[in-house]
C-alpha cells in the first residue's frame, strides 16, 4: 500500500507539473535468516539411528604387565588375542562401539595364585618362580573420536580426502577369568590409537593399526603380596598392537547443513527523505542456467592461488574442468584403445578467454560455457580430439568419475555419486544458447518474465559486469552492455533477489524415495540461488550494497515438472535456473 501511494504521490505532481524538493516516504526490506552457516565444513546434518553404523574384526599381541613385571624375560609375555565389535557414528567426529574380546595374559609370579602353573622355577639369585596364565573375555563399551575429522572437517560424500584417518577410543569394560574355581569378574578401562586406511572414495572398508593398553584391577594377577611386588601396585595391563578391518554399512555420510525454510522480511520505514528530483526507479531480470545436478555451492575445482568459481564456469569454462596427471600414460590407451577411468586426475582452474575467439588460451574451436553458444560443453573423449587439444594446452582434459559414472559436464561433489536415467544424461548433448542473448526470445516464450522488469541474459550482465572483452562478450548483445553499463555506474542498486529453481526429474528409488528426491532438488534450486548471490556480492559493482539488501527468496515449491527421460531436454535446462530481479534507482 506505502509503494502504491509513493506513486499516486509522483503521478501527481507530474500532473500538476510541480516537480521540485518533495519529502516523501519510502519503505526499506530487510531479510533476516536463519543465522545456521550452510558452508561451514565442521557443519552437517544428522543422521538417522539407523544410519552410520559399523562392524569390525581384529587380531594382535600383547604384553602382560603385572606386579611381578620384572621377573624374567619379556618374550614370556607376549600373548594373542581377538577382538569383534559393532558401532555407531552420530557425527563424523564423535561415535560409540560395543567390543568382545577374547585371549590370555602371560607372566610370572613370585608366589603361587590361582593362575600359576607348572614347575617351580629358580631364577639366578635363587629366587623361586612360577609361570602365569589368566585366560579371559572382556566387553566393553568405548567413546570414539575422529580426530582427523575433528580438526580437519568433515570430507564429505565420496570424497576422495582423508582416506587416512587416527581415531582415539575410551571406554570401561566387564572382564570374565575363565578355566579357574571360583569364578572372578571385575572392571576393565581400555585406550585405543587407531589409523584406518580406506581403500575407496565410498569409504566403506578400512584396514585398521591399533595400538591398546588395557587396564585391570591390581588384583588381576592374583597377587596378595604387594609389599614385594615388583611391578604396578596400582593397576596390572595388557599392552599391545592389533591389526583388522571395518566395514561400514549405509548411510556411510552425511550431508551438509539445510538453510532456514522460511525467511522473515522486516519492513521498515525511512521517513522523511528529500527527493530534489524524480529519479528513475527501474528493475531488471535475467536467468542463469545451470547443468544437471550441479549448483557451484561446493565448486570444483580447488586450484591453488587460482579464482574459480561456478558463474566463471557457466560463462567461458570449458568440459568438467578437470584432467589427467600422467600424459604419456593417457597416450599410451590412447593408442591401445584401453580405458582412462583408473588413471588419476586433478583439477584445472577455470579459464576466462583474454580475446574473443580464444586462441591466446589455446582453446579456439572449443565450445567453452554452459548453454552459451550453439554447441554443448562436453567434449568427446576419442583419440583424435583429446590428442589435438593436448597439443594446444599441454594437457588431456579428462571427466568427473565417480564410481561406474564419468560425467562430461562439472557436478556438485554432494551429487555426482547419484545416478541418472540413462547413459545419455552424463553428457551435455545438445545446447538452446539459453545464457546467451540470442536464447532470450525462448526465455521470454517459456519463463513468463516480469511485465515490469526489462529482461537480459546472463551473458549480458556478465559482459557488463566483468568486461566484455572476453570469450562471454561474443554471446552479448553491445547496446544492452552500454544500458548495463550505465545503470551500474550512474545508477545505485536498491535490492537484488534470487530465486532458485529445479526440475523434478530424480531417479532414487530406495525408501520414501519420493521424500529424497523433493528434499535432493529443493537444495539443489537453494544452493543455485546462493551461488550467483555470492558471485554478485563479491563483484565490485554491488560493493556499495547493503549486505540486507540481497536477498535469497526460499520458495515453497521451487520445483517444476519435468516429465521427459532427458535431462537435456529444452524444458529441463530452463527449469534449472536462477532467477535474479535488481531493483535500481538511476538519479536525473
């Protein structure tokens, strides 16, 4: 109501043609969030009680150490045991495990106890001896902490990082002697360094070093005679090395943190401002589109002292962004026709063309930027091609593998273990230009723009906001660049609001399937809209705007209905979107 009167108020004195120093009031928006950070590393959401749980086996040896610890030789010591168990992790850093083990403790005495057996010994100063065995079981109960994780963060789903991992373990335990009359049962403590080497990204099995001390009551041994004894009058232990493995069954991850769902918008009024002259209050819209299952909240890839982000992806990158560490290798199945998929790769910082066509980078003739040009990003991974590319830039680019997927477009880390319909969606096969000025005619017949907003592309407001001097530039149109150009120098920007959006198409189909899928899309369409935010809030033409005067429109339903198998298809790659309206003021 404020907006529709702040118009009759100019509308009128237009009419009346007395323009002159008016005092006028105008509302200003706030948007709060949830103030829960969604790209904090030590964040993630929690799992199910089902989930995240753990079987484990191990065998080792150990060293019995008593109240006679001196006596005699330390090989007479030693003794194997066993141990299984099964766990829980309730978050990457901090989990619980339930252990039964089984083995004896080997030593000697100086006085006989229920555990001496066999001949009295004599040692060299004529001292007698016996032998000690003390057969047990033990289940105890221990606290774990990841401490890789701790410090370092969690890795994430699939994640090729920390595949060594150091996990200390607590506990308190119910120990059992066995084969002696009577029967004795007493309290354990047990401390555990572990180092777990995983042998897949799944991180489903690990080969595990622990090394233990476990702790008894000082009556273990049975000694009664402490004023002679001659070792721990505090506590007897065992102490050893094991080597197993553990197997962790699904839900293996854990995703990363959900934002609010529901915003809250503060309206707030500034009275009393003077308007010498009516300026031009004006908005803007234009989409960016983005490729199947990928929304640059978690980009890739991570390039030292490189500036890589999604948005210089979408307007001049080319393929996945990724390629192949051994060359000659490459070369080498190239030639025999083998495949490439276990040959390691790493990233490539993104690309900006310094002219037009591309050829100071090497990359003329390639398709670079998502639905930019006319042709699709992805690149075929023949010989001949991958050979001649090698030759201009001194590199074989190579896909994003995951698992039995190659995907020839850049995907979320958080999405590229997913799995498609069908084969065909792995690769950009076709591309309608929709980023690109020349795509706006279809934008406008299938988007149903804003009647009072004038529309660009993305290639546009690109062009005007990081030059048009580069590869984008070709896909822009010059006379909206100069109208850009001129809003984001003479003009003040008022507030931007994004909207994410994606398609429903989803092919999970284990249990509530329905659920997955929503909740996998919703994030996706959230974590679109957040991407181009930050790309512009970072830009130098939006550092005079107020930090709450961007805002992240969280939507209901931000999902659209797509029943085609493609996920190339035209009404797929329009459905996977953001949409961006800038309100502007530009003074006379």
């Amino acid at each position: 109501m404020k907006k529709l009167a702040f118009c009759m108020m100019l509308f009128s004195l237009l009419w009346s043609g007395s323009i002159g120093a008016q005092t006028v009031e105008q509302d200003s928006i706030d948007m709060i969030e949830n103030p829960q950070p969604t790209d904090d590393e030590y964040r993630v959401v929690t799992n199910r009680f089902w989930d995240n749980w753990f079987v484990l086996g191990s065998v080792g040896y150990h060293a019995f150490f008593g109240d006679y610890g001196k006596v005699e030789d330390f090989a007479g010591k030693l003794s194997p045991d066993f141990n299984v168990g099964v766990g829980k992790w309730f978050t990457p850093g901090i989990g619980v495990k339930l252990q039964f083990g089984m083995g004896n403790s080997r030593g000697y005495s100086k006085e006989p106890t229920p555990f001496t057996y066999g001949q009295i010994l004599i040692n060299s100063d004529g001292v007698p001896y016996w032998k000690t065995k003390n057969k047990w079981w033990d289940l105890n109960a221990n606290v774990m902490f990841n401490l890789s994780r701790l410090f370092c963060g969690y890795e994430g789903i699939d994640s090729d990082k920390l595949m060594n991992q150091f996990i200390f373990s607590a506990g308190i335990g119910a120990l059992h002697h066995r084969d002696i009359g009577p029967q004795r049962n007493e309290w354990s403590g047990h401390l555990e360094m572990q180092y777990s080497r995983f042998f897949s990204k799944k991180k489903n099995l690990s080969l595990d070093l622990k090394l233990y001390t476990t702790l008894f009551q000082t009556n273990f041994d049975g000694v009664t005679n402490k004023a002679v004894a001659e070792g721990s009058k505090w506590f007897d232990s065992n102490t050893g090395i094991r080597i197993g493995m553990t197997y962790y069954f699904k839900k293996r991850g854990w995703e990363r943190c959900a934002p609010c769902a529901k915003p809250v918008y503060i309206t707030r009024p500034v009275i009393n401002q003077i308007i010498s002259d009516c300026p031009e209050y004006k908005s803007m819209v234009f989409y960016v589109f983005f490729p199947n299952n990928y929304s640059g909240r978690d980009d890739a890839p991570v390039v030292f002292d490189a500036a890589v982000n999604s948005i210089d992806y979408l307007a001049s990158g080319i393929f996945t962004q990724k390629k192949f560490e051994d060359n000659d290798a490459v070369a080498a199945r190239l030639a025999s026709g083998a495949s490439l998929s276990t040959l390691r790769t790493t990233d490539v910082a993104t690309d900006v063309a310094t002219d037009e066509a591309g050829e100071s980078s090497g990359m003329a003739g390639v398709s670079r930027g998502y639905e930019i040009s006319s042709s699709p990003i992805s690149l075929d991974m023949d010989a001949e091609n991958m050979n001649a590319f090698k030759e201009k830039n001194g590199y074989y680019y190579a896909p994003v593998y995951s698992g039995n997927k190659a995907w020839y477009y850049r995907v979320d880390n958080a999405t590229k273990n997913q799995s498609l319909m069908s084969g065909d969606n792995y690769k950009e096969s076709t591309s309608y230009g929709l980023n690109a000025h020349a795509g706006l005619g279809l934008v406008k017949e299938n988007m149903k723009p804003d009647t009072d907003a004038e529309l660009f592309s993305f290639a546009d407001i690109y062009a005007a906001i990081e030059g048009n001097e580069g590869y984008t530039g070709q896909f822009a149109d010059s006379a909206a660049v100069s109208a850009l150009k001129r809003i984001f120098e003479e003009g003040r920007i008022l507030h931007v609001q994004a909207e994410g959006l994606a398609t429903s198409q989803d092919n999970y189909t284990g249990k509530d399937a329905a659920n997955v899928g929503l909740e996998r899309n919703k994030t996706l369409a959230h974590n679109r809209a957040y991407s181009v935010i930050k790309w512009l809030k970072e830009n130098e033409r939006f550092k005079k705007v107020v930090g709450s005067n961007f805002s992240l429109n969280t939507l209901t339903d931000p999902i659209a209905t797509v029943n085609d198998k493609s996920t190339q298809g035209l009404n797929a790659k329009l459905n996977r979107c953001v949409k961006v309206k800038i309100h502007y003021v530009v003074d006379k």
